[in-house]
C-alpha cells in the first residue's frame, strides 16, 4: 500500500468517527427538544412523522444516485432495517410506561455488545478481544453515569416485563447496523450512504406508523402547534435524517460495534446540558463514568486508524 493511500484511509476512519461524535452531540440535545413538545401527543405517530421529514429532506439529495431503485434482496434487507427501527421505538415507548428511565439507560448501554455478538454471527465482525474490553469499558462508564444521574443509588432497577421488552429493543437496534454492514458486503445496498438513509427512513416510517395508527392515537396530532411542528421539524432533519445519514457512511467503515458504541457518549452529551441548565447538580459522582466513556472512545479512535494504517 503506497503512503497516499494510507493517508487516504486513515483519514476516512478519522472522519467516521468525527461523524459519531456529532452523531452523539445530536442525538443527546434530541432530549430537551423532545420534552418542549406538548404534552398529550401520540408518540409513535410523532416518530414516523420525524421520519417522514427527514425522508423529504434526504430525497432531492440522492436524486439519481446509484442503488436508489433497489433489488428485491435490497428491498427486503431496508424492511428488516426498518423493522428494527420500529421494534425499538415501539418498545421503548411502551416500556416508559412500566419501567423507569434508569433501568432503561442501564439496558441500553447493551446494544454494542450486542452488536458485536450478532455481528460475528453473520461474519460482519471479526474476533477482537480488545474491541471487547474497549466496548466494556464503555458499558461500565454509562451505567456509572446513569448511576450518578439516578443519585447514587440502583434502589430502583428492577427487571420485569418492561425491561424485558425494551431489552427486545435494543436487540432490534444492535441489528440495525449489522444489517447495513451484512447489505453492505453482499452488494444488496447502495454503496451511497444517502439511500441506505432514505430507505431505512422510509420503511421505518411506514411501520412506525402503523404501529401508531393500532396502539396509538393518530388523531391527536391534531392537536399539535406550530411550535411543536417547529421542534418536529427539527427533530427530522438533525435528530433523524442526520444522524441517520452519520450512522451509514460510519458504517461503510467501521464495524457495527464501533458505530453503536457512540452510544455511551449520548448519556455524556445529555451530563454537560445538565450541569450547564443546573449547575448544583455538578459533583464527583459523575467523575469515573465520564473518565471511562471518553477513555473508550479514544481508545477506540486510536485502535481503528491502527488497524487501517496497518491494512
């Protein structure tokens, strides 16, 4: 492999994970837009509505790119991808009923095991001990900042039909980037990240929404303002269509287990909006989970451009 090359390589893996980065920083400031919707509002009609959106936005721009009609085995994988999408959201609403966002946060922190697990069932993933460890060093950083947010205490972690669902969930959501990786490798999928985003928005949405118009009420969204359009909107492009967009293209060059290990960075995002809208709440507590999260992170960073350089 020449040095141009190699420079060219190890800048694809440093741009994929500066695109997981923003990844993260979008998806934790989804949180406080969410909570300035109204109360009352069906959230699955809401998802699909976000995804909607977002597939507008995306569609002028992969107007004529390569893979946008895809075949009938490409079909087939975006309708596994998008019921992934809708496995999660659906049992992640349905679980906030019955369980509590700690237990929650804690089962999530899973989903890049997971993906690891089921990326080397398929062959998308390779055997890598240290991934393993890097992935939980991770893990135990994000329980320790759910820990801290929840005060200190796991008094309230319970694990019942709630849990068990959502825990379905995040099994759904670790599929979600082995599929991609899976379509990617056999040829199914268009090698253009911005299709692989459309159609996932696009099955995602149709099944969304369907499950919203059986278990929801569809109707309140009649009761939506303009402002809670507004933040809909913005929740479609940024918090959807981008970070979809983001989690594709990191795809096409990390394995699935390093995407979803952005993840533990979400509940770093969601620490530093709360100290800046609060202050008081800054104490030591927070100090070990934040240190293994970036640790994991960098640790990760450093671990890929290594192997690409060696490639």
């Amino acid at each position: 492999m020449t040095t141009e090359c190699r420079v060219s390589s190890d800048s694809s893996v440093w741009w994929a994970h500066a695109g997981m980065l923003v990844w993260a920083t979008l998806v934790g400031l989804s949180f406080p837009a969410v909570g300035m919707l109204s109360e009352g509002l069906p959230p699955l009609s809401l998802t699909a509505l976000r995804f909607v959106i977002a597939a507008l936005a995306v569609l002028p721009l992969v107007w004529g790119a390569p893979g946008l009609r895809p075949s009938l085995a490409g079909l087939g994988l975006y309708g596994l991808m998008g019921l992934c999408l809708a496995s999660f959201f659906g049992t992640m609403f349905w679980a906030a009923h019955l369980t509590t966002a700690l237990s929650m946060a804690t089962l999530f922190v899973s989903v890049p095991l997971l993906a690891y697990g089921l990326g080397r069932l398929v062959g998308v993933e390779h055997r890598a001990l240290a991934l393993l460890a890097l992935l939980v060093l991770g893990a135990v950083g994000a329980v320790g900042l759910a820990w801290a947010e929840a005060g200190g205490s796991f008094a309230r972690m319970q694990f019942g039909v709630g849990e068990a669902a959502f825990f379905a969930g995040c099994i759904a959501s670790a599929m979600y980037p082995v599929l991609s990786k899976l379509g990617l490798a056999k040829g199914w999928l268009s090698e253009h990240a911005g299709v692989r985003t459309l159609w996932s928005l696009v099955m995602g949405a149709l099944l969304i929404g369907f499950s919203g118009l059986v278990f929801g009420d569809p109707a309140a969204l009649g009761c939506m303002t303009l402002f809670d359009l507004a933040v809909v909107a913005y929740l479609g492009l940024f918090s959807s269509g981008m970070t979809f967009w983001l989690q594709q293209r990191a795809t096409a060059i990390l394995t699935p287990a390093a995407v979803t290990a952005y993840g533990y960075l979400v509940p770093f995002v969601s620490m530093l909006l709360l100290f800046a809208q609060a202050p008081e709440r800054l104490a030591l507590e927070w100090l070990p989970g934040s240190l293994l999260v970036v640790l994991a992170i960098a640790l990760l960073l450093r671990r890929d451009v290594k192997l690409r350089s060696q490639a």
